[in-house]
C-alpha cells in the first residue's frame, strides 16, 4: 500500500508554489508531484552524461554521422 509524503514549506514558498500553480493552470497538487517526477529525470539525465563522459574520457567516440542517425531514431521512438 502506498502512503502519501506530507511536506512543510515555508509560508514564502508556499505563496511562491500557489502562484506558480495559478499561473500555469495546475492545482498546486499536481504542480508539486510534476516537480518530484523532475527529480527523476533530472538523475536519468545526470546518469547519461556521466556515461558519456566516461566513454569520451576512454576516448570511445562515434562519427558526427552516426551520432545524426542515433538522434534520428531518438527522435523517431
């Protein structure tokens, strides 16, 4: 069973996170999970970069070719 996460925010980052909220056209619910599932792509997206870096600093690189083709099918999935 799955528990819900009760947060404390100052009331400054309260106002701020309504006003966001009220912005954008969201309920302040939805805005504050939207902003924990950012999390999560934030470590995917750190994870990818320092895997890139470990094949560079291998000097593992591929041709501006096929690095094209691979953002293609990115693109395409």
């Amino acid at each position: 069973m799955l528990k819900g996460m009760e947060v404390h925010f100052t009331p400054d980052q309260e106002a701020q996170i309504v006003q966001a909220a009220r912005a954008t056209g969201k309920i302040v619910e939805d805005l504050v999970r939207a902003a924990a599932l950012q999390f999560a792509e934030d470590a995917r997206f750190r994870a990818a970069v320092l895997e890139a870096k470990a094949f560079a600093d291998r000097g593992e690189f591929i041709e501006e070719e096929e690095m094209d083709a691979r953002f293609e099918e990115m693109l395409r999935s």
